[in-house]
C-alpha cells in the first residue's frame, strides 16, 4: 500500500519543518517548500531519510503566483521520479510571514505583500494544485489564534488570516464533490524565530502570553506538529471546514 505524500509549504523550519516531522512519524512522506533556505531543506531531508521516510524539497517563493504553474510541473515531476506516484494526497498551506504594524502605520507595501503571501499565494496555489491533489485528499489552511482575539500590531496580518478562514469554508462546500476535505489551523502564540522570535526571545512578551493561557505556557513548534499531523491521520477525514484552535486557551 502506497505511503501518503503531504506538500508542506515552508516546510524548512519552524511549524512547517515540525509538521513534517511529525507526519513523517505518522507514515507520511513529504513534498516541502523553501524559499531562500536551501540548506535547511536538504538537512530535513536527511533527517526525514534517517527516520525512515522519504522526502524531496522545492523552491517556491509563494508570494509570486506567477510562478505557480512552473511549480506544479516540478511538483508533478517529483512525484513520478521520486515517488512513482501521479498525485499527492494532503496540502498543508503553511509558509507565511509576520509584520508587525499598528493599523495607522500600515504601508501600502506591507500589505500587499502580506496579501500575496497569506492570501493570493494559497488561493491560487490551492487552484493550481489541484488536479495533482489525490480524491479523498485534504487541504489544512494555517492560520492564527489573532482572527479571534486582537493583539495591536497584527490587524493586516490577521485581516488576511481571517479572509483564508472564510475560504477554507467554501473550499470545502465546493471541493466536497471529490471528497477533499478543508480545515483551517489557528495556532496561538508559539516559540519560533516566527515575527522575529519575538514570542520566544521576548521574556515579558513570554510571560503575558503565558499568564493568558489557561494551560500556562507559552505553545511549542511540537503542539503544533502534532495537532497538524491529528487532523492529517485516518480518523480526521470527517472534518470538515472547520477553524480548530490550537492556543493552549489562550485569551478564553
């Protein structure tokens, strides 16, 4: 029986390198993306190797769709050489960026490119992807526990989550002929060098997240990696078009 195969974009560090890891120990085989980090990708390759899996990474800056096309015939190419399969069978829409700007000093600049990675980019990712993704296949969507609650500093941020988590909805009504099945992730506050580690390098920043959490701590790349990996397994097909929080119940 074939093993599954995840495309994870941004998948080279952070959550996405996690998320990997975690499928991988699933039974998962995984297509990952990177940006500029090529380094990085290859160490997870061998690392996902030396556990057993397979695993093969591409460059995709998903803030330019121009390039979308090109990238799935690379995509499609990987799957028949290294897999000897024609489809993929979950797309884990993960890469993302975080600025931090109070609405009033938001730039035109800042939020088109927020657009083009948080939005844009998955919309038509997702689009172009599509006749390689497997029936019965599922999309998670990674969003943000800021679509719930307000931090300052992050409303262009979280308008574009917010915008993924009502397509993830209609996503899932129109794919739900081929039985794909689309939820939306929403992590709360994880110590990552994400926004610039400010979660994870920032002590006072640290504690006020920790003292709002009603577990009381701060989230681990790992609670994330392996909440992705529980909607991924075999008894996650029946949700669907869902937003699932993942914050430790932060901010209840």
């Amino acid at each position: 029986m074939n093993r599954k195969i995840a495309l994870i974009t941004g998948a080279s560090r952070g959550l996405g390198k996690n998320a990997a890891l975690h499928l991988v120990a699933q039974g998962v085989d995984i297509i990952g993306t990177f940006n500029s980090r090529a380094e990085e990708a290859q160490a997870l390759v061998a690392q996902i190797e030396s556990l057993g899996g397979r695993a093969a990474m591409l460059q995709l800056d998903v803030g330019q769709s121009e390039g979308f096309a090109e990238f799935a015939t690379q995509v499609a190419d990987v799957l028949q050489q290294h897999f000897d399969r024609q489809q993929f069978d979950f797309l884990i829409n993960n890469a993302g960026i975080g600025v931090n700007a109070n609405f009033v000093d938001t730039t035109v600049a800042q939020f088109d490119l927020l657009m083009n990675i948080h939005l844009k980019g998955p919309f038509f990712l997702t689009q172009t992807l599509l006749p390689l993704l497997a029936d019965g296949g599922r999309i998670l969507n990674v969003s943000s526990g800021l679509t719930r609650f307000s931090m300052p500093g992050y409303g262009a941020y979280a308008a574009m989550k917010g915008a993924m988590e009502v397509l993830t909805r209609y996503q899932a009504k129109e794919l739900g002929t081929r039985n794909i099945a689309v939820n939306t992730l929403a992590p709360g506050a994880i110590e990552t060098d994400f926004g610039g580690g400010t979660v994870r390098d920032n002590a006072q920043v640290n504690t006020l997240v920790a003292s709002n959490t009603a577990l009381g701590r701060v989230g681990q790349p790992d609670d994330i990696g392996a909440a992705i990996a529980l909607l991924m397994a075999p008894g996650g097909q029946w949700i669907n078009g869902q937003r699932i929080e993942a914050s430790g119940g932060m901010f209840l």
